[in-house]
C-alpha cells in the first residue's frame, strides 16, 4: 500500500544505504521527499572522502568540459545523482521513478510541518561500528565548493526555535487534556447510569 508521500529525514544516514533503499522504493511507484540531505553520512574519514571526490572533479571530458559529466556540489544534488545511478532513469519508467523524488537542504516549508520518517536499513549507528570514521556531507559539499552552508545552518536554527515553540505548546495542551478527562471520569454521568453504564 502507498503512502501519499513519504518524508525522510536524512540525518545519520549512510549516503549509499539511503539511496538504494530510496531507489527501490521509487521505482515501486512511491513519492518520497529527503530533507536534510547536508547531515547525511559517508562512511570513511573526510581526507579520503575528500581525495576521492577530487579524483572525480577531475573525470571530464577533454576537449568541451561543458559535455560532462556534471559534477554538482550541493549534498542535495549529490544525493540525487546517486539515487539517479540506481535507477534506469534514460527509459521512461526510470524518468517517472526519479520524478516522484524531491531533495533538499534543511527542512523548507511545508516538510517542516510534516512527520518524518527513518530508513533504518541505512543508519549509521546500527550499520557501522562506534570506531569507524564518517563524514559529514555538508562538509565535504562545503569543501568542494558549495556556497550555502551557512544560510542553511541560519534557516535550520531558525526552524529549530519555531519547533520547540510548537512542541512546547503541544505538550501543554495534552496535558490539559489527560486533566480534563481525569475529571470526567470521577464525575458520575447521571443519564448514562439509567441506561446501566457505570
């Protein structure tokens, strides 16, 4: 059965693990929204993740670098490249599959409002070991020459005070609530007692 869409908060999550499992379930037929695609994790230290990424800033094409292969720098756009890679997206059942994906840094509106999920197939804490190194792919886009890390970072604590404030309010109400209904349930309902309700 599928969900309407699916939000997947990408925080902690191995970058290969969380594409392949996205992939699959794209070319299922499901929509699915990743956010926070700049605290995704790579396993291995930042120097060799570094290196590596380098190796491949430097595959183009030699006579017209403009004919590719692109190299994108946002994590968001890294992640759906990779994604990308797992699907057959030349045909048209991969273009549909890859058209139901939406990927973004931070939490914009209106995923902010909505609940979001894990895959926890592709966790890092359950699928690495304490003493293996990650990095940071926020990091390692910042390094490679992306621009927006810091207006995203500004965004993001911005929309971690309004969540406080809105879960704060929340907690508040559902504790009026239990109070409110401790109170009904002492209270003895006359007209329900004459139909034999105790």
């Amino acid at each position: 059965m599928m969900q309407k869409t699916i939000v997947v908060d990408a925080r902690g999550h191995l970058f290969g693990r969380l594409a392949s499992v996205v992939a699959k379930e794209l070319l299922s037929g499901q929509s699915i929204v990743i956010v926070r695609c700049e605290e995704t994790l790579r396993s291995g230290s930042f120097y060799r993740n570094k290196l590596r990424y380098l190796a491949f800033l430097r595959k183009t094409v030699n006579t017209n670098p403009l004919r590719g292969p692109q190299h994108l720098r946002a994590p968001s756009k890294m992640l759906w490249r990779a994604i990308r890679g797992m699907i057959p997206h030349k045909g048209a059942r991969g273009k549909h599959a890859l058209a139901r994906l939406k990927v973004f840094e931070g939490i914009p509106p209106p995923y902010d409002k909505m609940k979001r999920q894990v895959v926890p197939a592709a966790l890092a804490v359950t699928k690495l070991t304490p003493q293996r190194k990650v990095t940071r792919l926020g990091r390692l886009s910042h390094e490679m020459g992306w621009k927006q890390q810091a207006a995203v970072a500004t965004l993001e604590a911005k929309r971690k005070v309004r969540s406080a404030s809105f879960y704060k309010t929340k907690q508040e109400r559902a504790a009026l609530v239990a109070k409110a209904k401790a109170i009904v349930d002492q209270k003895k309902i006359p007209i329900l007692e004459e139909y034999g309700y105790q």
